[in-house]
C-alpha cells in the first residue's frame, strides 16, 4: 500500500511539473501560492458549513495541487527561507481547521443532518488532527523524526475531497459520517503512534534541538529554508 502511495505521489509531481514551470515563468512566488491555497481550501471548509458537501469536495481536490506546487516553485528557484518553511506549516493548520470546523457547522446547524454525535466526533477530530502536527514538530524539536502514522496530511486530504466530490451527501449522508469517523479515529491513532515512537526513540537517544521548519507530512513539504516573498 505504500509503495503504491509512494507511486502515485511520483506520477502526481511529474504531472504538475509543467505547471510549476509556467507559474516560475510568471515569478508568482511560493508564499503567495501557499496563500491562495488557504484561502480556497478556507473556502471549501465554508461550503462544508453551508451544506454544499460536493462542492467543497471538489474545492479541496482542486486546490490540493497548491500543497505541492509552493514547495516545488520554492526548491526550483531557490526561495527557500526559515519563515517561508514556518509560513507553509502555520496555514496548513488554518486549512485543516477550516476545512473541520466547517463539517462541525454542518452537523451543529444543517435542518435535515443536524446529529449531536456526529457533531462531538467531528470536534474529537479537529483535535486529533492537531495533535498529529503537533507530536511531530514536538518531536523534531528535541531532535526525534516522527514521520509516522496510519492518517498523515495527504491522506487525509484525499479523505476530506474524493468520496465527497462523487457522492455528497449519498446514502442519507452516511458517506459523509463515515468518512469523519474514520478521519477522528484515525488521527487519534496515528497521534498515539507518534507518541509511543518518541517514547521508544527517547530511550535509545539523548534529545538535540532541531530547528523545526516544517510539519507537513507530504514528501513535497517544504522542509528547506526559502526566502519569504509575496
């Protein structure tokens, strides 16, 4: 299974890479692209909200591309600096809240979908999911690699675009819930995974700072330093 992930991501970059080349062509620089990418995934998080479940699917299928192409843009042209790595990670965790927070709404307010449940597991989610960035930059800080985990960021995004891209709100939503159960339950897991990983790797190793510039687990994430420019 992951070396067929590993895979698809390969074939994915070789897809966009005409893209990164007209937009350095254009001089559009990483950190703007990374700025309009959370803008629209913020977007899809709204569409969330309001109800319009394929919609904001296929908003963050389409915008995912900006997770790759600002950090491809950055390595090509050397624009690489500490803030546009911190810049990157920071929004990425704006996204992930939006884009939660807005499935939340739909379950605290919808007039037909509106379920307490399924409004707590989404919340238990949102948590879950920060705790996943944060036990792995946790980590890097005291100088651990705790790139583990069943639920890193791209499969999740694949979660939160595909199934609701093709079938909404199908089955009387029950493809929706499904997904978010598996999004809350997974994350906790993979944050567990992560913990028991630091415990087993701080018994064998004395912890060093390490300079944290990134969080994201995408193999494209932008773990170099480039320079902030808009």
């Amino acid at each position: 299974m992951q070396s067929f992930w590993e895979s698809a991501i390969k074939a994915y970059l070789r897809l966009i890479e005409p893209v990164a080349t007209l937009l350095i062509r254009l001089r559009i620089s990483p950190n703007t692209l990374t700025t309009i990418g959370t803008v629209c995934t913020v977007a899809g998080g709204l569409a969330y909200g309001l109800g319009h479940i394929r919609t904001a699917g296929f908003i963050i299928g389409a915008t995912a591309i900006f997770d790759v192409l600002d950090g491809t843009v950055a390595r090509r042209t050397g624009q690489s600096t500490v803030f546009g790595a911190f810049y990157d990670s920071t929004l990425d965790r704006v996204a992930d809240g939006a884009l939660l927070g807005g499935i939340a709404y739909f379950y605290a307010t919808n007039p037909v979908h509106a379920s307490a449940p399924m409004l707590v597991i989404s919340i238990i989610g949102i948590v879950g999911t920060f705790l996943v960035s944060y036990t792995r930059a946790r980590a890097e800080s005291l100088g651990i690699n705790a790139k583990v985990g069943m639920m890193q960021r791209p499969e999740r995004v694949v979660m939160l675009s595909v199934p609701q891209a093709f079938f909404g709100l199908a089955l009387g939503g029950w493809v929706l819930a499904t997904v978010v159960t598996v999004l809350a339950v997974t994350a906790w897991i993979t944050a567990l995974q992560r913990i028991a990983f630091v415990r087993r790797a701080s018994e064998t190793t004395v912890p060093t700072p390490l300079l944290v510039l990134n969080d994201k687990s995408s193999p494209t994430a932008r773990t170099a330093p480039r320079r902030a420019q808009f």
